[in-house]
C-alpha cells in the first residue's frame, strides 16, 4: 500500500459489504462504510470481525489492521476514499439514484466499483458523468474466501487499475471485454444448474447424487483445471485440437440431447425436499460454516500449489 | 476385504485401465490383466507403478499390496475373478464381443462393470446372458485420484455389491435412477462446456479468463458444495424454498438467454489457440502432472474435513 490515501467506502453493508470490509480491512486499508440501516451496527462489526478471523488464518497479511467506522451519510463515505465498493439491492434505480449522489462528493479519480451481480455496467453507467471511471467489480460469494472477482471496465487504465488492486487484495481478478448479465461465472453456474434441474425432473438421478457426482467428479477436477484446460487433457497426446476434430461433432449432439425444465410448482418441490434430505437438519448458518470450513482448507490446500 | 477370493480382472490396460489395477492392488486385490497389445507391458507396469504411488502418498492402506499379472486372454483373465472391470474402446460391438467371450468364463457370481463414459446400460447389456450382473460404474478421469464413479445397476442386489465394492476403494459411488448417455458428471460437464464455448464465441471473454474465473469461483465452491446446496446457501435464511420462489423466473430467463454456440472451423481455431496460450508451451504430460499435484494436495484438505 502507498502513503497516499488508502481510504476505501463501502456502501451497503449486508453480507457482501461486510465481507468485502473484513477484507479491505485486513489488507491494511482504513473503511469508511454506509447503510441505510445503521441500527444493524453491532450484527455487522460482528460479521466482519468474524469473516476477517477466517481471511487471516491463512493468508500472511501486513501487520496493520485498517480502520473500520460509519458515516452518516454516502456523500460522506465516499468524501476521502480512493474507492468505492458499491454493494447496494439489486435495482437499476436503486443503484444509479445512490451514484448521483456521490458523484459529486468522490474525487475526481475516484473509482466507483458496482458488486452487482445481475446487472450491467451498460444498465448502471449512464447515470454517471464520469462513467469511465465507474466499472463493475462482481465478486463471487462469500467475497472475503473465494479469490475470483469479476471486471468490466470501459477504460482500459481504469481496467488496470482494479486488476492490481484486486489482486492486491489476494482476489483472481478476471477481465470480461464485453458486459453481460451474469457476467462469466453466474452463466457458467446456471449453465450447469440447468442441467442439474433437468436430471431430477427426468428422474435420472436425485438431488443427493447429483450433488455429490460434481463435488466428487468435475467440481473438484475444475477446482484445479478450466473446463477448456480439461478437454485439451482429455484430447490424449492431440490435446483440445484432437478432441475438437474427434469428438467435437459428439459434444454437438450431446448439447442437443441436454434438457430444458422448467421450473414447475412440482418440480421445485422436489428439489426443496432433495436439498433438505441433504441438509439433513442443519440449518443454513451451520451449512454455511460447513462449507467455509471445506473452502478455507481447499484454499490452504490451492495456495501451497505452482500458481 | 473378504478372505475369500479377492481377484479382480481388468479388460483393457490403457489410461484408465492402468488407473484401476493401480486402485485395486492399492488396496489390497489381486489383478489379473488382459489387452489386445501385450507389447506395452513395460508402459503398463510403469503407468500403475507411478499411479498406486500418487495413492499411497494420501491413504492409509492394507499394508499388502495384491499382485498383478496378465492373461494371455480375456477367458483366462476373468476364469478366476469376483469382479471384472472392463475398459475396451467406446464402441458397442467391440465391448459386446468382449461380453460374449467372457460371460461363459467367469463365475456365476461374478459381476461384470463398464467403465464406459459414452455408452448406455441398454446398449449393453443385450449381449450377456446373466444381464443381472452386469453393471456401468463409470469413473471420472483420472480414477485413482477422482472419487466419483457413477454406477447403474439394474439389479438392487448387485447395485448395493457395487456400492459397498466402490466405496471400500476409497470412492464415492453414486447411483443412477436411469441410465442415461453421459451418466451425471459428463452431462453437468458439457452443459457447463457449452456455455463456457459460448462465451468465447460471443466474446464475451477469452479462454484464460473463463478457464480462470471457473477455477477461482464456481468450480473452487463446487468442490466443497454441490448445485443443488449452492442455491440453498444463495437463497439467505429462506433457502431453496425462498431462492425458487422469488429467483426461479430469473433463472428460467437466465437459462433462455444462454448460448448454443456451433464448432465451426473459425471457432474450434479459436478454442485451440486460446488453450495453448493457458498451457503457455507446456506438454500435455507436464499440464497432467500439474493437475494431478494440485489435485492431490485437494483431496488431502478434503479428507480432514468432516465429510
């Protein structure tokens, strides 16, 4: 971090404000946070406490903690930031009507980054006058453990900007060169989810099986391997050039054969009693600490690796 | 293991093949092996070796290691066998002849499992006699390191031997209601695949960045998480119930607006160049060891979880 100002705003402070705080926070910047519902406070100085507990057990981390305190209005959080960490509900309205009031309070070279993760930046930009220096910066939950975050920026020095301080942060920053809804990861997750709907609605196979065929089969292999990088070793000594020429024509009919369901009253009350067959009781703050507890070993387990 | 026979005949000693006898004689069976191209025994021998380490680096094992041997043929390979695993070439007639040579050779009891990724319990099964004790228990490459293997079974019998077999290997076996082409894991993975085409072919990003943003966030959290569980950990204190109510019709939208790219030579060009770029001039055989070493050091974070 530079001597220079190394004030970040947070704005909105639910789990993914609090998260990205405990974050900041823990890389040695100072946070100044806004939300509409300040009676929260204590629930939320809890939260980040507790996510920052779970950054610094396995990352080595500058020896200054930053400073975390509320300002009253947003205009005042953003007055003396470098960043904002926009993390408001997703509504266009809601979102732009926040941005017209900062603008003007932020510096000139400020930048302004949207957590959004189902608009875009062409939906949220216009509200701005300085929209060069506004991007969307979508993070992947929980922001504080998994290393992905999402860029779009239409400036490329802005572009270069978040890659380094993303990646500053611990964060695996991923540049999209052109904005969409769901940017990359949520279209690949519903990609996937879709067919894991289609499986149960054609009684192939149960929630419970198909859960546990991608945690045990292609969720664990892609923890380590991209899906293009998995094909190119699938493809023998011929790599991905091999596969396309041998089994491209197949992949082709199998994407024709995968299914479309739709989301039926039926339907959806299978997949409720499949989930909670495999929640098995535990409720979603314990299945939650379940999975962070897997994650943050898998994260020790990533980071000891070549990259 | 049983003091009674523990022979296990592999059909077929390539990849996947050597990968099995290296997971079979891990933990303790005998393997009697056959292949139509005895003149790769060294590699053979090599392969196994050098797998049933990567095994025993993370497992604790029956202190012995079972023998292996070849079979000047499929009759003699299976004569003496309580299980067979086959791994011929995904071709119909070249598995179902295989069937009929060895269906008279082996045991009443014996039961017959295809590795078979492609093909289908029903285009099998026809050729033996005993169809009963037939199986597909498909493995997720690479087997000795990936737990899943997907089994049908019509017979509930023989589908409860194949799990307690599979599961007593370390695996984690998961049962199909139907068998289908692509069983569970290939059809999630080509599912994803498409899209993760598609947005190549939009582009939207770059192969580096889709393979990037996989690795770094929905395919780090499906390896700890499934599906069907993420959406009831994304669904807040409501869950699943709460996420399909007020986000199914997004989802449905989400899914109508993701692509059905087409692998034309443009395309395919385009996928090839963007994979050798990621794999930035290393061999096919240093990329898997690479995969194997990171998958390794996950499966051993994985293991001192509490599942």
């Amino acid at each position: 971090m530079t001597a220079r100002n190394s004030t970040v705003a947070v704005l909105g402070c639910g789990l993914i404000g609090q998260s990205w705080s405990a974050l900041f926070t823990a890389y040695g910047y100072d946070v100044v946070a806004w939300d509409p519902k300040p009676q929260s406070l204590s629930a939320i100085l809890d939260g980040i406490a507790r996510y920052r507990e779970q950054i610094c057990v396995r990352v080595e981390l500058p020896p200054a903690v930053g400073s975390f305190r509320f300002a009253e209005t947003p205009e005042a959080a953003v007055s003396g930031a470098f960043w904002v960490q926009e993390n408001a509900p997703e509504v266009v309205s809601v979102k732009t009507k926040l941005y017209s009031r900062i603008e003007d309070a932020s510096g000139l070279d400020t930048i302004i980054a949207s957590s959004t993760s189902s608009l875009t930046w062409s939906q949220l930009s216009p509200a701005l006058s300085r929209s060069a220096r506004f991007i969307t910066a979508h993070p992947f939950n929980p922001p504080h453990l998994m290393p992905l975050v999402e860029i779009f920026a239409a400036d490329a020095e802005v572009r270069e900007s978040a890659v380094s301080f993303y990646a500053g942060l611990g964060r695996k920053p991923v540049v999209l060169s052109r904005d969409v809804v769901g940017h990359i990861a949520n279209r690949l997750a519903s990609a996937l989810w879709r067919e894991a709907v289609n499986i149960v609605a054609e009684n192939i196979a149960d929630v419970a099986a198909v859960d546990a065929a991608l945690v045990h089969g292609p969720g664990l292999r892609w923890s380590v391997v991209g899906a293009h990088m998995a094909y190119h070793l699938g493809g023998g000594r011929g790599g991905i050039e091999h596969y396309l020429r041998h089994l491209g024509p197949s992949q082709e009919d199998r994407w024709a054969a995968l299914g479309t369901p739709r989301l039926t009253a039926d339907l959806c009350a299978r997949l409720v009693e499949g989930v909670l067959a495999v929640a098995n009781g535990r409720s979603i703050a314990e299945l939650e600490a379940d999975r962070d507890s897997r994650l943050l070993k898998v994260l020790a387990a990533r980071q000891t690796s070549s990259r």
